[in-house]
C-alpha cells in the first residue's frame, strides 16, 4: 500500500486513492477544500481548481517534483508522495485566487440565500477570501427559472461545478439538464425550460454546493440554523427512507438526505421522502444529528484567530 | 531561395485533383512505406527527421508516437488536428485547399505506422468549404485503392473520415476535440491519462496537427536524415508561417528553419517589409496566445545575438525577453498599432472561447477582457495594470488546460514589455482614444 506525506503527516492508504481521498482519511486542516468533486459521483472533479496541491516529491521511484500546482482530487497517490497543502504559500495563494475568481461573478446575496450556513463556498471565502473585491463590474445575472414543481434553479448564484449535472446523468434514467453556452456566460439549464422530472431529481439540490438549486417547498420558510437536524427513517419503497428531518418544535420544515463530514451524500434519496413526507408521524425519529463541518451551523467550528477579519 | 517540401506544388493547376497530385509524385510514401518498410521503420524514420509537432506546442512527433499504448485487441485512432483557431494562423488552411491530397497521403501513412485502422480528420466549423473538398480528395483516395481494404495488397485496411466541429477554438486542444468527436460537448479531459493511453474512445490515440501530418510526406520520400539536414539544431524541417499584419506581402510562406527574423521581415522574397516604410512596433511570432515583443527584441535576442526563426531562438530568454515559435502565426505591428487594443482583442477572443469549465480561466478571462475594454478606452485607473498582471498569473499554470495559459501569456507580456504605453492610456484619457503611442522605449539594461 502506498505511504503519501501530507503537510509532513505520513498516511498508508489503499492503491489509486486520490491525494483528496488520502488527505480526507488523514483528516485536520490540511485536507483541501472541494467544490465540485463529489466522491459518489462519477467523473466529477478537477473543474473547481479549489483543491489545488504541490506535489513536492513525485513517489520513491520517480523522486521529481510535479512541475504545476495539480488537482488533488484527481491525482491517485504514489508510494512516497510528498505532498504540501496549507504549508506552502503557492498553493495557498493558489486556493486565495481560486476563491476570489469563484467570488467574481457571485451575487453575495447570502442574507436571503436559502444556502445560506450550509453552503461551501461560504466557508471556502470564509477560509481562503478577503472581505473586500477588486472586481468593479457588473456581475453576471439570469432570470430565476422554475425547474418543475419542487426546484428552483436560481443561476446567477452557480459556480459550475457540474455536480448536478452528473447526478441526473448517474442517477435519473434519461439526461435532463446540462449546459449551455461557454465561458463566463455559460449556464445549467433545462431545455427550453422543460421541467426535471424524476422521482430522484431532488437530490439536486443537497449536491449543489452553493445555492443555485434549492427546495421549492422550503424557500424562505426558515434559515437553517434555526432548525434541529435529526436522523430519522421511514419505510419507503423507493429508497431507503434514510434521512434528515430539520425541524422546528414539533414541526419538519424540510427534508435532505443525509450528508458526511464533507458534505456529501452517499444514500440518495427520493423525491417522496424528500417534498411529500413534512408529517411527524411519516418518520421515526431517531435522534439529532451531528452536522459538523458547516460554518454556521456548527458553532466554534472556526477558532478565534481565524475570525479576524481579513 | 529555400527548399519547399509542403508546398513545392501547391501553384499547380489542377493540384487538388488526383491525377494532377499523382502525377507530381503523390502518394509515393504510402508505397514506400506499406510496401518496403514495417510501422515501427515509419516512426524510427520520423523519429530520425527530428520532426515537431507544427500545431503550437512543438513536442517531438516520433516520441510522441512512440508513446502511444500498443495493447492487444484494443484499435488505436489517428486523428488530425485541423480546428486551426488560433487568431493569427491560417497555415492549415492553404494546405488543405491547395493540396488536399498531400494531408491525405500523410494520414495514410502516419496511420500504417502508428496501425490505426480508422482514422479522422477533425476541421473547425468554419471551414466548412474545405470538408468538401477533403471528402472529394478522400473519395478519389478510395477509387484509387489508396484507402478501404487491403491498400496495394499490403494487407492494410485504413478508413478515414472528416469530422466538422461547430465552431470552437477549445475542439484544437487534443482531448477537447476528442470529446467533441464522440459527440459531445468539446471540454478538456483532466489529464493524465493522456491520449496516447486513453483517447477517442478510451483507446490508444494520437493527435497530430495538419502541417505535422503533412510533413510526414517528405520525411518517408526522402528519408527523416534528409530532413533533419534543413534548420537548425532541433528545429529541423520547413515550417509554414502565416504572415499578417502591417506587412507588404502577408500570406503563407514555406521557409527552412535557418533564416533570420529580420530576412524574413524584410526579404522581398518572404514578408517584404513594413508596409509604407513604417517602423516596426513589435511582432507576435507564434499565433496570438505566444508573448508579443517589442521592437528592439524581434531581430536581436536580449543578449545581442540574431534571432533566428526557430523554436529555439524566438524562445531565447525564456517569456522576460523571448517568445515562441507555436503555431506560426506571425503577426507584425507597424508604430501606429496600439498594443492595448491589440491585447484587448485577444482578451475578447479567450474570453469568448474559455469552455468554463474550471473557475481561472473562466472568470479570469471575462474579467481580463473587462479590464482591457476599461484601459482602451480611455476609462482606466493605475492600478488596473498591475490588477491586469496579477490576474493573468494566477490564471496561468492554474488551469485544466492550456487555454488558461494562452490567455494569459500576451497580457503579461504586454504589460511587461509596454508598460508605458498602458500608463500612458490612463494618463492621457483622450489622447489615448485619438492618436497612437508611437514606439515604446528601450530599457536600458537590454542595450
């Protein structure tokens, strides 16, 4: 089994572990941030250049330094890799203009983003951004649209990472959404606007990790933080009824499927469970959730020296 | 007055037609090679020609054939690069027009050696004129028994195709325009693996610019040690430049790698001068994505030496003070260009291009061209120059492909060779919308 040095932390890990993967099973802080790669979706990553890393030493047969900064998620470990991640400025400063080319055209509207205290690229400005711009142009809009009855596709907040796009392609029977255009103008779209439908189209919304897809049945209804989290079940016959119920007293105002510590799902569920089932007694609750990774949500994630303001 | 390989019939009546080609020798390389030379002699002889890829990047053709993966029971591809999008170059398209039956005759024998047995020829959208008239040259190949089954009883099939982009300067890099072949949408592959492991198809696969294919001809004819005989250290063989610019005599031109950028400037035989006998302002050697130069930097290099039109020496003092030779794309400013519009314009045309999929280049590129517009005309603060150059670097290096790149090298080079003519547009707001710079000054350090 290969050995790959992160940051000076040595790990063994399984053969054609990615140096994501790898850093991820280290765990602290020198795993990189994702925005587009997505472990249960296939072919995703490599877009978002967010986890940008410097392969020091290339393995123990092959000593030579990777002459660029190289996506982590993509790169599959070799024996002996060194890797530097948060320790060394390049990539640091690498992962700072990632953020701010990110940040450019993003509208910041996150006090009425329904994303808002989930959202990835909240915590990735957070971690890696300044708190002003150098960009002076008129940002890049679309009209919101409706994408059938329970999503609502609100583009100008989108960051292209292609997640949603290989859900309906892995996930749903028929290609529903892509995109369209090239460039900075290039948009996720539906054609002509044509609804998604698929009894597992919701899970549209828990991949997309800013909040360009969101709930239909949940927008504006609550901010996140205000809501418990808690693991709950029920018999479905279309998946496995394993969710997250986020409730309010004794009420659900939404459900999602249940995300790990970075954000992913690996049990998707269906559309069902996720608009239909807003019933207490629908659910067997099991207990609350720990969410401990998103910023707001999770309370002291960040510590003190970190909240300065930059 | 150099040897012509390429082009050396391309003035013939009737030269697009078979019997014409054939008549002045075409197709003999698909004889010698199926008939007298095993694949492996094919690549040992390119190999020998010191041949490199004429597309931009110039990595050598025999080792990049080399490393093509050879396993068992798996097709490999050839597939011919002729999405020719690079403002400033339009080599390719002569060649295809002039003489389709040359790029015919080099896939033939190109593919033998590297054992395709179906290979493409991918053309950019906008060419649409000459997919007829390759598929017309393609089916007289066929009539003749140059392609289908069993060529010239050597036991060799080879079926070749045209294959029409829709229009994307992305489609010329290699694994975005393998995706687009598939029929999909033309973005590029995170690499490794590469092509010559996992291309078209998930199988084996070279991408081979048009002139590099082409110039597979004259290497089997006359054997790779007779070509590598012309230019100049690694730079062996005839490059085709396409001059434009504010020159007398812009066009296509076949020269051997061993002239000098001031011969090739100024010799009747070649660009004839500076039209009107201006002054020259600087030149873009390789096609719009290379680093532009300045006036005192195109004939001598920044140690004094004469700059020679290969890839050595326009690369000569790396981007400080150099260039490259890419695809030859040579353009040439007279003093009355302005650099900031010229870099403006090539900001237009990335950021349009940038498939958007990763976040540098796609924001990168609208926000340079944003910046750009702002300085041309005449609305510009100080701080946009270096606002221009520290986004350029962090695009640069930063990106899936090579288009993040190509973006940003003209805009750190402008800024670096012509500081002063930017400085000058934010200085003079309406001077700088009615009159040009004029030529910039020569640092001192580089005399």
């Amino acid at each position: 089994m290969p050995k790959v040095t992160i940051d000076g932390q040595t790990i063994e890990v399984a053969e054609g572990t990615t140096i994501l993967n790898a850093a991820r099973q280290a765990g602290g802080p020198s795993v990189p941030p994702a925005m587009c790669y997505y472990s249960s979706l296939k072919g995703s990553g490599g877009k978002c250049r967010t986890c940008l890393v410097k392969v020091t030493k290339g393995s123990e047969k092959d000593p030579r330094p990777m002459p660029k900064l190289v996506a982590s998620c993509q790169t599959p470990v070799m024996d002996g890799m060194e890797v530097a991640s948060i320790s060394d400025p390049q990539v640091t400063t690498a992962r700072a203009s990632v953020t701010e080319f990110l940040l450019i055209n993003h509208p910041l509207d996150c006090p009425i983003c329904d994303q808002a205290g989930e959202c990835h690229l909240q915590d990735l400005a957070f971690e890696h951004g300044k708190s002003s711009t150098r960009y002076e142009f008129e940002r890049r809009t679309f009209e919101k649209i409706d994408i059938g009855p329970y999503i609502k596709l609100h583009m100008t907040r989108c960051i292209m990472c292609w997640r949603c796009v290989y859900l309906t392609q892995q996930l749903t029977p028929e290609r529903v959404h892509g995109i369209i255009g090239r460039g900075d103008h290039a948009e996720i779209s539906t054609y002509i606007e044509r609804s998604v439908e698929s009894e597992f189209s919701g899970n549209v919304i828990d991949v997309c990790p800013v909040g360009a897809l969101t709930d239909r049945t949940f927008r504006f209804k609550s901010r996140v933080w205000f809501l418990n989290p808690m693991d709950a079940h029920r018999d479905c016959p279309t998946c496995s009824g394993r969710a997250v119920v986020w409730m309010y007293g004794d009420q659900i105002y939404r459900v999602t499927a249940r995300k790990d510590k970075y954000g992913e799902v690996h049990e998707f569920i269906c559309n069902t469970c996720r608009f239909d089932k807003k019933d207490k007694n629908d659910w067997t609750i099991e207990g609350a959730r720990n969410i401990d990774r998103h910023s707001v949500i999770s309370q002291g994630h960040y510590d003190e020296s970190a909240l300065t303001v930059r | 007055m150099g040897r012509k390989l390429l082009l050396e019939h391309a003035q013939v009546p009737g030269i697009n037609t078979y019997e014409v080609y054939r008549k002045h020798g075409g197709y003999r390389s698909v004889e010698k090679a199926l008939k007298s030379m095993t694949p492996d002699e094919v690549v040992e002889e390119v190999k020998k020609s010191g041949l490199r890829g004429r597309g931009g990047a110039g990595f050598p053709t025999g080792m990049k054939w080399s490393f093509l993966a050879k396993p068992e029971g798996v097709p490999r591809y050839l597939c011919c690069n002729a999405d020719e999008s690079e403002p400033g170059t339009f080599k390719d398209r002569y060649l295809m027009e002039k003489i389709p039956h040359l790029l015919i005759e080099g896939m033939i024998t190109s593919s033998y050696a590297l054992g395709a047995n179906t290979s493409y020829i991918y053309i950019r959208g906008e060419y649409s004129w000459i997919v007829f008239i390759l598929e017309r040259a393609i089916a007289e190949a066929y009539a003749n028994g140059w392609l289908g089954k069993n060529i010239l009883g050597s036991g060799y099939d080879l079926d070749l195709y045209v294959n029409p982009g829709a229009g994307a300067y992305i489609c010329g890099e290699e694994t975005a325009l393998i995706e687009s072949l598939e029929g999909k949408r033309g973005n590029p592959r995170i690499k490794p693996p590469f092509p010559a492991v996992k291309g078209l198809w998930q199988s084996p696969t070279v991408v081979n610019n048009v002139e590099t294919i082409a110039a597979v001809v004259p290497i089997i004819n006359d054997g790779g040690e007779e070509y590598a005989k012309i230019g100049i250290g690694k730079s062996t063989g005839t490059k085709l430049i396409s001059a434009s610019g504010n020159i007398n005599k812009p066009g296509v031109y076949e020269i051997e790698m061993s002239i000098s950028v001031e011969e090739f400037i100024y010799s009747d035989e070649w660009c004839g001068g500076i039209k009107g006998g201006k002054r020259i302002k600087a030149c873009v050697p390789g096609g719009s994505s290379v680093p532009i130069l300045p006036h005192y930097l195109i004939t001598k290099t920044a140690a004094g030496e004469t700059r020679m039109m290969t890839y050595e020496s326009l690369a000569d003092g790396g981007f400080a003070s150099g260039s490259m030779l890419g695809s030859g794309g040579f353009i040439v400013y007279d003093e009355n260009q302005c650099i900031v519009r010229n870099t403006w314009t090539f900001s237009r045309f990335y950021a349009h291009e940038s498939c958007g999929q990763c976040s540098p280049c796609r924001e990168g590129t609208g926000w340079l061209e944003k910046v750009l517009n702002r300085l041309e005309h005449g609305q510009g603060k100080m701080s946009d120059i270096d606002l221009l150059a520290d986004v350029a670097k962090k695009i640069e290096g930063n990106t899936i492909c090579p288009l993040g790149d190509a973006a940003a090298w003209p805009v750190s080079a402008a800024i670096r060779h012509f500081r002063e003519e930017f400085e000058w547009h934010v200085n003079e707001r309406t001077a700088c919308m009615e009159r040009n710079y004029g030529l910039v000054s020569e640092p001192v350090a580089a005399v």
